[in-house]
C-alpha cells in the first residue's frame, strides 16, 4: 500500500508542471498576437491609399476589435 503522502507529492508534482505548460503557452499566445498587432500596424502604413472605401475601414475595425477580445481572453479578463 502506497502511503497518502506519495499521492500529495504526485498531485502537486502534476499541478506545478500544467502550471509550467500554461504559463509557456500563455507567453507565446501573447508573443503571437504581439507579431500580429506589428503586422497589422506595417500594412496599414505601408499600403493604406490616401482614399479608403467605407468596406476596408469597417474591417479595419473589426480586426482591431477581434484582437482587443483576444487579448483580453488572453489576459483572462471577463468580456
């Protein structure tokens, strides 16, 4: 028979190394939406007409809207 330590010791081992997982994938999915953000940043410079139709801009805004929720779930923050 197993002592009940050996189970606390294994449960907490587990716990610390999902945290680990989390946290790393928690940085890269910020790290990737960071790329994202500079992507979006370059283009609209760089190949933005003086003239925009009403179409590009609404989806303009909506792109910056989609990535404001995505950060915001990636910060854990309630919508």
């Amino acid at each position: 028979m197993i002592e009940p330590n050996v189970y606390i010791t294994l449960a907490l081992a587990s716990l610390a190394g999902l945290a680990m997982i989390v946290a790393g994938g928690l940085a890269g999915w910020r790290g990737w939406l960071s790329l994202r953000r500079l992507e979006l940043d370059h283009t609209q410079d760089s190949r933005m007409p003086v003239a925009v139709s009403t179409g590009s801009r609404i989806e303009i805004a909506d792109l910056r809207e989609r990535i404001k929720k995505l950060e915001a779930i990636a910060a854990g923050v309630d919508l």
